[in-house]
C-alpha cells in the first residue's frame, strides 16, 4: 500500500489575547484606498471633460483654425487654468529685424502666463471635497483619522496631473510677416501641475473628512465646538464676501447705465461667435472679478504687482477717473509703434461707491453669527468664536486673492544679456489678507456677541463632589430660551 501524502494545509497564525493587534495607524493608512481612487480619478476626469468641452466650444463657434488634435490640448490648457497652473511659451531661437543690430538672431525667450477660470476652480473642490467625504465616510474612524482619509484623494488626483502635463504639447511657428520669427512651443509648468493640484485636493478632501467627523468633533469638548465654528464661520464669510461683491456690481450696473452699455458695445462689436466666447470666458471668471471687487471694498487695493514694480489702479482712494486709448505711439521704426498707448487719470472714487463697504460689513457680523450658533455655550465663547472664524476668513481671503490674481512673466538670453521679469496683476495678497484679518476678526466678534447676547455670561459653577450632575446638552442642540 502506498503512502500518499497528506495535501497542504492552509497556516495557522497565532491568534488571542496575548497577540497583539495592529496598530489603530496602520488601519488609517490602509483604509479607503479603494474609494479614494474611484473618486480623486471620477474628479479628474469630470474636470478635464470640463476643459475638453470648453475647447470644442472654441473649435465649433470659431473659425476652426488648427486640428481636433490641437484643441484636444487646448482643452487640456483649460484643466491648468481652472487650477492656476501656468502656461509657458519658449521660443528658441527668435529672430527680430528692424532693431539696427540690437537684436541679433539666436535670442531666446520664455513667457509664461498664469490664471484661474475661478468658477472651474470652484467645481473642482466641490468634486474633492466630495470625494474626501466619501472616503471618510466608507473608512470610519474618528474625527482626526477621517480628515486624514479625506487627504488620501489628493495624491489620485495629482498624479495623472502630472502625467498629462508632461505629455501635453503644442508646437507651432510664429506666422511670416510678425515682428519676430521663430518656432514655438507652449506647454504648462510640471512642478505647478502636481504641486497645486496636490494642495487643491489635500485642502478640500481634509474638508471633506472633517465634515464626515462633525459630530465627532463636535463631541470632544468645548475645543472641537469652538474650531468647528470657527472654520464654518470663515467659510461663510468669504462665500457672503464673493457673493455681496456680484450683487454690488449688478446695482452697480442699473445706477451708471452708461457703462453697463460701454460693456455690451464693446462685447458685441465682434462676430456674434466671438461675443458669445467672450462672455463665456467672462462668466468662468465671475469670481475672480468679486475677489477684485471684495479686496477694494474692505480698504485694500488692485494693482500691478512685481519685478521693480508696484502700482495701485483701484482703490477708495485710487479710482480711474478717465481712460483714454491712442494708437501710434512710440517712436517711428521702433518695434513698439503702431501699439496702443492708454493712459488714466486718477482720483478719489465718488461717494456712492463707498457703499460697498456694506459687502465686507455684512459679510462678517453674519459669518460671525453663523460660526457661533449651535455650537457656544457662553457670551464671551461667542464673542471668541466669531472673532476666531475672522481669523479663518483672512487665511481664505488671502488664498482667493491669490487665485484671482494673472501672473505673467518674461525671461530669455537676448544679445547675450539674461533677464527676467515677473508681475502679478490683481488684489494684494498679502494687504488683503490682512485687512481681512482686521474685518474679520472684529466684525466676527460683534457678529459673535449679536447672535449669543442670550447666552449665560459665563460657566456655572462646578458641583460639589457626589452631588447629581446636570449633563451638558449636546453640542447641536438648540439653546434653551430664558425664562
């Protein structure tokens, strides 16, 4: 009789209460892969579908110039500019005549341009923000483990970012008969394209996870109420702030007539597809035009910001007053003449527009209002609380301001001298913020104290030892009138 062998058995892992488990952090980590890679790439595609859709738009009202392969990466272009991801055009090898020798051929030049279309901005934290949730929600875990799932989208996100950015290129040749020649090649910054869509992500997927966990973190004491508060609160301010901001335009636009007609004759000048692309474009900006508008109204300005240069063009006390456009300017055979020449009279701006210091006003007392309702327990907790979220509310004025903000750029080697030049035009990042700081910060405050002057004016005293406590009510409870 022969001996078979017995057939493998599957292995026995030591089990019980004397094995130790894995770490919580190691469960974390591992934890809702799966649903962060469904919805970081489900984001992605939706956004670059976005930029695809908005290219195509070109190629079929326009007049088609280029293959359906060239608009592809326009639309790929688009993707960048709903993120702030700039733009470089490199000409290797340029070539200007008429400069007497100035300008040899063997010269060349970068530009690079750098914008947000704010409205596919905005799009794309909705998706993420989303995402985050989700994934949080499908991980469970506690508040802090589920802003940590949230972030766990931003690098499904980022990636693919990358990749197209490095593969995404358009060549072409500057036409003959321009004032230079050479080729030239666009394409966007690798370092911006995974860098600012890894933030973009990290910021609204962690927003996510932290909205999954409310109540979590709503429940660990009066620290958990009082940063909830404050981040919800500062998030309403800005959202009031850009809103305010569009409807002060639009009353704007019924008291001076005449310019809201200037608007529309300008806009309406061009072929009737090209009117309809300009007001396209000019909806994906709507805003960035608040966030210009918002800054001025609380005291702070736009202007031209950069390389040896800082000047101011909108502010209480810096409005233009007159804009005049002429043609033929510079010098005659100079390569600038023939190109317009504007020039502006300022002054201080006319009384009325001082009402828009009404936008960040309300703004801020009900973002206060909303950061303290539900969620203090005292009056100077409210007062606290709505001057925390002012704090939250400048952070996120000066981030806005920075993605309402055009960067653009100029560097080469010309006649074998190196030079570079960089400007950024739009709202002061850093004065704004500050400002913001200011407004919010007091007008949280009072906002604060109007929604909580009905609270106790401070905590009661602790019960003697043994005695029958009265437990707190939850922290989302409504608080009780007084008698």
């Amino acid at each position: 009789m022969s001996e078979v062998p017995p057939p493998p058995t599957a292995p026995v892992y030591p089990s019980g209460p004397d094995v130790a488990s894995r770490p919580p952090i190691i469960d974390d980590v591992t934890r809702g892969w799966f649903t962060a890679l469904v919805r970081g790439l489900v984001a992605f595609v939706v956004m670059a579908g976005l930029g695809q859709a908005a290219a195509f738009v070109l190629y079929f009202v326009g007049d088609r110039r280029g293959s359906v392969g060239t608009f592809a990466k326009v639309g790929w272009f688009y993707f960048d500019w709903f993120h702030h991801i700039a733009l470089s055009a490199s000409v290797p090898n340029i070539s200007i005549p008429d400069t007497g020798g100035l300008l040899p051929g063997g010269a060349s030049v970068r530009v690079h341009l750098g914008l947000a279309l704010m409205l596919g901005t905005f799009v794309a934290v909705w998706l993420l923000y989303g995402a985050g949730k989700a994934v949080a929600d499908r991980a469970d875990g506690g508040g802090v483990a589920r802003v940590l799932h949230g972030l766990k989208v931003a690098p499904v996100y980022a990636l693919p970012c990358l990749l197209f950015s490095l593969l995404v290129k358009v060549k072409a040749t500057i036409p003959p008969g321009a004032f230079a020649s050479g080729p030239v090649e666009v394409k966007s910054s690798a370092a911006q394209s995974f860098l600012i869509p890894l933030l973009i992500a990290a910021a609204a997927g962690a927003a996510g996870g932290l909205r999954s966990g409310r109540y979590e973190l709503l429940s660990r004491g009066p620290w958990g109420r009082r940063v909830s508060g404050a981040l919800a609160g500062g998030f309403r301010m800005l959202a009031l702030g850009i809103v305010l901001s569009f409807v002060g335009l639009l009353v704007l636009a019924v008291v001076e007539p005449d310019a809201t007609k200037a608007y529309f004759r300008a806009v309406s000048e061009p072929p009737v597809e090209d009117t309809a692309i300009i007001i396209g474009h000019h909806v994906l900006v709507l805003p960035n035009q608040s966030m210009w508008v918002l800054v001025p109204a609380m005291g702070g300005c736009d202007g031209v910001y950069g390389t040896g240069v800082s000047r101011t063009f909108l502010c209480y006390w810096k409005y233009p007053k007159r804009v005049s456009v002429s043609t033929g300017g510079g010098s005659p055979g100079s390569v600038l003449s023939g190109l317009p020449q504007v020039r502006t009279e300022f002054g201080t701006a006319p009384i009325g527009y001082f009402l828009f210091l009404l936008v960040p006003a309300i703004s801020v007392l009900l973002g206060g209002r909303h950061a303290v309702r539900k969620r203090a327990r005292f009056r100077y907790e409210a007062v606290a609380v709505g001057a925390a979220a002012g704090v939250a509310f400048g952070i996120l004025v000066a981030v806005a301001s920075w993605f309402a903000s055009l960067s653009a750029g100029v560097s080469g080697d010309i006649a074998g001298i190196s030079s570079n030049f960089s400007v950024t035009i739009g709202p002061d990042v850093v004065i704004g913020g500050l400002i913001a700081l200011v407004w919010g910060v007091v007008g949280g405050g009072v906002g604060g104290w109007w929604a909580g002057r009905d609270l106790p004016a401070r905590a009661p005293l602790l019960a003697p030892s043994g005695s029958v406590e009265t437990p707190e009510p939850p922290p989302w409870s409504e608080p009780s009138e007084p008698r």
